[in-house]
C-alpha cells in the first residue's frame, strides 16, 4: 500500500516537473524571440543613424519615389522613429495601423487592421521586421496599396540610383 502511494506521488511529480519543464522551454523560445526582435531593431536603427549622419533623409526618399502621405504599420521603437521623423517634414501620416491601436497616442488616426479596407494614402509603411511577409499578407487581403518595409527603405535609401 505505502508502494503504491509512493507511486502515485512520483508520478504526479513526474507529471508536474514535464509541465514545469514545458513551461520553461515557451518562455525560453519567447526570450529568443524577443531577443532576435531587439537585435534586427538595433540594426536598423543604427543604419538609419548613419543614414542621418550622411544627411540622407527618409523623407527625401519617399518624396523621391512620390510618396507624400503614409500609413505606418507597427508603432513599436521603429513605427514611432519613423512618425516621429516624417512629422517632421512634409511627409503626413494620416494613419497608424496597430493590434494595439486603442492604446496609441498621436495625432495620426489609429485603426486596426480591419480597418484599412479604404486608406487615401500613398503606401504603407510596415515598420515591424520580424512579421513583414505575414503582415505583408494581410494587408494584401484588405486593400491594394503599395506597402513598403521599412526595412527595405533604410537599406535603400542611401544606394544612389539616379532617381531614375
């Protein structure tokens, strides 16, 4: 009997230390997740500041490829470097397309994604790296703006092709 129940004991030991353990491996695979996040979001921002150290400006950019008023998807440390640096210059952002868009502060009208069906902008602008090709998805499904990573306009706008 005293078996048995020395037994059952181990086995739900066994069965807490397994979910314990699992526990463990979804918040360690969350932090590397993150962590990647933070990294590919430090690159960018330090190209951008070289970009700025050369006096090559986003902003000429999109002027450049004829765009003057964007909807920034993502408004994390890039979707607000990026607002803040087009409210700047002439460039308007009319819209901030969030998950979290109830939580946003700004002057640009915040919406979620199932609101974007008729946008009057030029493109939009997703600033969230590490989900571009899903975010890239969905907004395909729901309206046929040009979008733009904002990956793609750092590491280009500093390449030189005579504006063709």
């Amino acid at each position: 009997m005293v078996l048995i129940i020395v037994l059952i004991i181990l086995g739900i030991l066994d069965i807490f230390f397994i979910l314990r353990l699992k526990n463990v491996n979804s918040q360690y695979k969350r932090t590397q997740l993150s962590l990647e996040r933070v990294k590919i979001n430090e690159q960018i921002l330090k190209e951008w500041l070289l970009l700025k150290q050369m006096d090559i400006r986003i902003c000429d950019w999109l002027r450049d490829n004829n765009i003057h008023n964007i909807a920034i998807y993502g408004f994390g440390d890039l979707g607000q470097a990026l607002y803040n640096e087009v409210k700047r210059d002439s460039i308007e952002c009319s819209y901030i397309i969030d998950k979290n868009y109830f939580n946003i502060v700004c002057e640009a009208k915040t919406i979620g994604l199932d609101d974007i069906y008729e946008l009057d902008v030029d493109a939009i602008i997703i600033s969230v790296i590490n989900y571009y090709d899903e975010i890239e998805s969905e907004i395909m499904k729901r309206c046929k703006l040009p979008i733009i990573s904002l990956e793609d306009i750092i590491y280009g706008v500093g390449i030189n092709d005579d504006k063709q």
